[in-house]
C-alpha cells in the first residue's frame, strides 16, 4: 500500500528544505537561514484549518485568497538578501508573519524590521502571531497599509523585499529612493521573474531568476492596469 505521510515537524520540513539543490539557481542555502528556520516553528503562523499540511514544502492558505510563502522560496529570498545582524529591513506583504519572523531573527540582534500589510484582518492575525514570547523579542513594527510605494517616513533601508508579486507597470523608483547604498531591493514579478537589484555607488546592478509564482501585489504601484 502506498499510503503518504505527510512531514511531522518543523525539523522534517527544514530538512526537506535543505536537500533542495538549485532553487532558483542556488547551489544551497545559508546554512545561518536553515538554522534560523529550525526555530521559526511554521505551526506557529498557521490558520488552525491549515495544520495538516503546516510542514510541507508548499504554500499554505492563511484567508483572504491569500498564502503563506513556501519555506524554499522564504530560505532562497533570505539567502539572496544577505541578511545579517543590525541591517534596517523593509518587508511589503506582512501575511502571516512567518517570513518576517525569520528576517527579523536573521538580523538580531541590532537590526529592525518594519512590515507591512495592506489586509486589515492579516495585519491583525500576524500581531497575534507575533506577539508569542518566543518572538516578542524581536525589534519588529508591523505596520497596516499599502507598502506599494515603501515607507518613507522610516527610510533609508539595507534591504526591502516583496512577498507579493508586481505587474508590468510597476515603477522601481520610489523604493529604490528609500534604500541606502550597498542595499539589496528584491521583488517578484506575480508570474516570472524574481529580481536582485544592488544599490552601488556607480548604479543599480540588477539580476533576475526566472520562473517564480507570487500573490499580487495590491495597491498604488501594483504594477496592474
Ligand atoms: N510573507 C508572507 C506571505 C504573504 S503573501 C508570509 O510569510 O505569510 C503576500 C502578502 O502581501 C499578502 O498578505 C497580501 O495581502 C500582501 N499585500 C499585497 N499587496 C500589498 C501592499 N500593497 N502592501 C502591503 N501588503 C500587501
């Protein structure tokens, strides 16, 4: 009989995650964010209806026809970032909070993490998923409204990234004004690309990994007609 049994535990799903080779063209994973991720129990960020399929490498439906990111896509974005202690983070699409539990651990300490949410009940649900003592910690502000066009009023940033994806008419610009040089920008597009973009002193040097599947992105610069 061929009966499937699904992951049991957090550390079944980060070993699982581990052996991934060549997400989106990495070789591995930072072995800090693996570590990080053992931590970050994803049961802790899941609808009480979603625990069946908590540890699995998938998405996972938090309501509002929205999801919570696969762990390989929440390791690859925060191998890509580079993200160490101290560093000053913007994250747009808060959702459930797991991926900004796991930046937020990723830059303590020292750093700050500011995400937001433009879902008022999201917001409110990854308040409540954060406010656990094992995360209380955290020098986090989780903030409600469209992060479309960044944060100014807590700018400049090391890094911003998107868990939502954009359209093609999205404008780069005003996000890129918030990030201090040396900085990393990542986004998605909601169906293709995964782009880098590096803040130098002589321009933006700008990579993209192809072949990614996001949420839209909502709100003034979606990048939608
Ligand atoms: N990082 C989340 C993934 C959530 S999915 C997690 O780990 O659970 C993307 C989220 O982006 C959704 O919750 C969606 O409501 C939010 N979002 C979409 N457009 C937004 C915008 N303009 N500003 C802020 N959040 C937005």
């Amino acid at each position: 009989m061929n009966s499937y049994i699904p992951p049991q535990s957090n550390d079944e799903l980060i070993s699982i995650v581990a052996r991934r080779r060549n997400y989106l063209g990495l070789p591995e994973f930072d072995e800090r964010v693996l570590d990080v991720m053992k931590q970050v129990d994803r049961a802790d960020f899941a609808p009480r209806d979603a625990m069946e399929n908590v540890y699995e490498d998938e998405p996972i439906k938090i309501g509002n026809n929205q999801t919570c990111s696969q762990p390989s896509m929440v390791a690859a974005m925060a191998t890509f970032m580079d993200l160490r202690p101290g560093l000053r983070v913007l994250e747009i699409g808060t959702g459930s909070g797991y991926s900004a539990a796991v930046t937020a651990e990723l830059i303590s300490p020292g750093g700050h993490l500011f995400s937001m949410e433009i879902v008022t009940e999201l917001h409110e649900f990854a308040v409540k998923n954060l406010q656990s003592p094992k995360y209380l910690q955290y020098h986090c502000d989780l903030l409600e409204g469209d992060g479309s066009e960044g944060l100014p009023e807590h700018a400049p940033y090391d890094r911003i990234y998107f868990t939502a994806g954009v359209g093609k008419y999205f404008d780069e610009q005003p996000l890129l004004k918030q990030l201090e040089i040396g900085g990393i920008f990542l986004y998605p597009e909601a169906f293709g690309s995964l782009f880098l973009l590096k803040k130098t002193p002589g321009g933006i040097k700008r990579s993209d990994m192809r072949g990614v599947g996001f949420v839209y992105l909502r709100g003034k610069n979606s990048g939608f007609d």
